[in-house]
C-alpha cells in the first residue's frame, strides 16, 4: 500500500491519470496543455515514473517530427475504480461548500 500510495501521491500524477483515463492517448504536448500549468519538465519526469510503474505506455512513432503518445496500460486502467471514487468524494465534498487550499 506504501509504495502504490508514493507514487500517487506525487506532484501532478493523479491529475495526469485523471486526464488520460478522462481523454484518452494524448501527445506529450496535449497532455501538457490538458493538465495545466505543469512544466515540461516535470511532466516528463511524471511520466517516465509511471512509465517504469507499468502503469502508462508511451507509443514512439518515427515520423517527422516523431511522434509521442501516452496512455494508460491494463494496469492504469484498474486505477479507473480509485479515481473515480476521489471524483464522486470531491464532488460530493464541493456541494458541502470544501475548497481545497495548497501550502
């Protein structure tokens, strides 16, 4: 449970798999564009540790430019149950008048 929870707790990770569960394969630039305002960088190093997770794939195609794609794998798709229930919980939690504040 402690090593599941780590890595989905990290920065930015559960809205980028909300995103690709939500919108599907995305390119690296639309998923960028889809989660906000988080860095190249930071998406990049998000997404090779999901990557070596097994928990999304990313699809090279050498075409000009190369073309990258990112999704979710089997195992991805089973998180689809834990995001869903954090979903109908912060929807619930909004009509209760909760607003989320980062430090």
């Amino acid at each position: 449970m402690d090593s599941l929870l780590r890595l989905l707790m990290g920065p930015w990770t559960t809205y980028i798999l909300w995103t690709l569960r939500n919108q599907g394969p995305l390119r690296f630039g639309a998923l960028q564009r889809a989660v906000g305002k988080i860095s190249a960088r930071m998406l990049t190093e998000r997404l090779r540790l999901l990557e070596e997770a097994g928990i999304i794939y990313r699809d090279y195609r050498p075409t000009v430019p190369p073309e990258v794609s990112y999704g979710l794998t089997e195992r991805g798709r089973e998180l689809g149950v834990v995001l869903d229930g954090l979903d109908v919980l912060a929807r619930k939690w909004a009509t209760e008048g909760f607003v989320a504040t980062s430090r």
